[in-house]
C-alpha cells in the first residue's frame, strides 16, 4: 500500500491542494483541465476549464471564461458548484465543491494581462458562446478583453480518492469544521 498518502488526515489535504496547485501549470504539453459543474434550469451541466490558480490559505480555486456562456449566467442564478480534478499519473481523484463568484473587472483586467496571446481569441467568440450556427465555422474569434469573466470558486469540501494498492484511500475535508477531515470507506 501507498502510505505516503495515508500517512495522516493533515498529510493527505496537503498533499491534495499540491496536486491541484500542480494543475496551474502545463501537463505534457497540455494544461491542467478540471471539470467544472454548474447547476441550470435543465439540470447540472459540466465542461472543461484550465484551472488557473490556487490559493490554498483562502481556500479559492481560479478558472477563466468567456463572460457571455451559459455558466456564467448560471453562477449568477446559483452560485453552488463542483470540480472535479483527475490525475492519472498518481491515480488521484478529488472533487471539490464550493460557492462560485464571478469577480470585477479589475480581476479580469489583471488577468488579461498575464494570459497567452494565443488564448486571448477565446475571449470574444461571435456569436456568443452555445449560440446556435448554420455551419461548423461561421463564427468569428476575436480577442476581447471585456468578454473575460475570472470565476473564483471557494472551497466548502473536498472529496478526495487516492486508488492505491491494494486498498483505496479516501476522505472528506470541510471548511465548516476547519478542515479537520473524515476517513471514508472508498
């Protein structure tokens, strides 16, 4: 058994906020995507966002969009969500629910300024984002930096189920009870 993970309740969240801190930066090439889900009038609806930062003594996650999709409006209506975290490599799954904000624009201006050039075409897709289209291509990318939309989601639990062998480890983690933790059967 893997007990680097099972050393202690303490041990195993800090291990958890690295492995996502580790989602901020680029995995074999590609970045770090999480699941993001929301809840809409038709039911929970969920996408892949590139997690942007980390703060684990604020207990925030950070992700980007554009300010014109669905979600955001959806956060707006309901702020509850969940991530959903998987790493392959150390077999590692962690969700994470929490209350979302969509911060102001000074948010969005600072992050504007430290995002790739390449990915500013993201921010100020015509017509908006889930918009209905006769064909595959008729749309227009164009960097916008009014469109981009910095959502903060405040971690209130974290589930967190590391495979290993032979037996699973698992626990839940809540703000409510500062973190202290639960084991749970896997």
């Amino acid at each position: 058994m893997d007990t680097h993970w099972a050393g202690d309740l303490s041990t195993f969240l800090t291990a958890i906020w690295a492995e996502m801190g580790d989602f901020t930066h680029s995995r074999g090439g590609y970045p770090g995507l999480v699941s993001l889900a929301t809840i809409s009038d038709s039911g929970p609806q969920q996408r892949q966002l590139v997690l942007r930062s980390v703060d684990r003594a604020a207990d925030l996650l950070m992700l980007h969009t554009d300010s014109h999709t669905p979600k955001c409006a959806q956060l707006l209506t309901d702020p509850r969500a969940s991530l959903l975290f998987w790493n392959p490599e150390v077999q590692l799954q962690i969700r994470v629910n929490g209350r979302a904000e969509l911060l102001g624009a000074y948010a969005a201006q600072s992050a504007w300024a430290e995002l790739p050039f390449a990915s500013r075409g993201n921010y100020g897709v015509t017509p908006a984002p889930g918009s209905p289209i006769d064909a595959p291509f008729e749309y227009e990318r164009k960097a916008d930096e009014t469109r981009l939309a910095v959502i903060s989601v405040k971690a209130e639990q974290i589930d967190a189920v590391h495979l290993s062998t032979p037996k699973h480890i698992r626990a839940m983690f809540r703000a409510d009870d500062n973190w202290a933790g639960q084991w749970l059967a896997p």
